[in-house]
C-alpha cells in the first residue's frame, strides 16, 4: 500500500498531522487530506515537498495563520 503521512511546518518545528493519507486534493487555499478509511481534514498551506520514497508530504503554514488547522 502507498499511504502516506503528512507533516505541516510552522517555521522551524514540524509535526506530523495525518497519517494513512491515500488522496491530497487542493481546495482553494487548502489541501483536504483523505485517509484509507475515509477520515478528512482540510489544512492551509502550501506543499513544501514530496518524498515519494518515505511517503510523506510535507505542507509549509501560511504566515498569517496562527494555531492548529
């Protein structure tokens, strides 16, 4: 299987937000984040990168937003 985990940066730390992610699907100014079993989150931001070997993709913070997504 190829789920992947997603990580959101804000400025030097970075957690992971989701993970068993199967569909990344840009929404406006956000990403909704699909996981195998059907869960959505919808998170700001932009993609940093895309590790296709580690599975993981890794979503920068817009500057004006403070807090969890």
């Amino acid at each position: 299987m190829c789920e992947a985990k997603v990580y959101l940066s804000d400025g030097d730390r970075e957690e992971e937000i989701m993970r068993d992610v199967v569909l990344v699907q840009p929404e406006g100014d956000a990403w909704l984040l699909v996981t195998l079993l059907g869960e959505q989150k919808l998170v700001r931001g932009s993609i940093s990168r895309l590790d296709f070997l580690r599975h993981t993709v890794h979503l920068n913070r817009p500057a004006e937003s403070s807090g969890a997504s």
